[in-house]
C-alpha cells in the first residue's frame, strides 16, 4: 500500500493511490473549496468505513441480522499542539438485535485496523528531501 501527495494549485492537494485519487483542500473559511474533503473528515471517513466494514464482516459471520447501519463521528479539537483529541461515535444498527448483539458488534467495530490504530498510537517518521 503507497499513498502519494501532491500539491494541484493555491491549497488543493491531491492524494493518491494506484487505483483511487481523493482531493482535499482548506476549509472554506480559509479560501477552501467547499465541495472536497478536508484532511480531518478523510481521518473520520477512515475509522468509520473500517469500524463499519469490520462490524458488517463479523456479523456475517456470525450470522447477526444487521439490515442497515449507520455511524456519526464527532472530533473533539484540542490546542497546543492542534489536533483532535477525541472522536465521539454513535452507531446506529437496524435490524432485530438483542442488546447482546449489538454488544458484540460494537467490540468488532472497534477492532478494525483504524480504531487499533488510534487507540495504540502509530510511530511517524518523516524525511525531508529536494524534489529531483
């Protein structure tokens, strides 16, 4: 898995993979695009796809009559340094499912690759070199 960055033009960057490619820009606010992602709802589209992706196998698997699923997230911003320091996520399930159900469901959702990842924190390296 490689994933490229580039810049297009003023503020839009382009991410990039073999198959896919996502724009991102600033907010509006700031001279943003409004149609685009910003890099914040590009980290919650991620940990909601992979909780939910994860949730929907499991309950594949075991059988579990999820008919339909939804999940908000919420980031909670912090200063010094800026970052989001929490996530608030309600998701909501359809389907005839006892509590215990949704119980197992919920400790799926949470050990997608995403969720782990930013429960356990990942090491960052980053090098900087000149373009050739």
């Amino acid at each position: 898995m490689r994933m490229v960055v580039e810049r297009m033009k003023d503020h839009r960057l382009e991410a990039r993979t073999e198959t896919a490619t996502v724009v991102v820009d600033r907010p509006a606010a700031k001279d943003g695009d409004a149609d685009v992602f910003r890099s914040v709802e590009l980290l919650l589209a991620s940990l909601g796809t992979c909780m939910v992706g994860t949730m929907l196998s499991f309950a594949e698997a075991e059988g579990i009559p999820v008919e339909d699923v939804r999940v908000e997230l919420k980031p909670l911003v912090a200063l010094n340094p800026e970052r989001v320091s929490k996530i608030r996520m309600t998701m909501h399930l359809g389907g005839d499912l006892s509590q215990e159900q949704m119980e197992r469901l919920r400790e799926a959702a949470e050990q997608c690759k995403v969720h782990n990842t930013l429960h356990a924190g990942a090491a960052t390296e980053l090098q900087v070199r000149a373009l050739p």
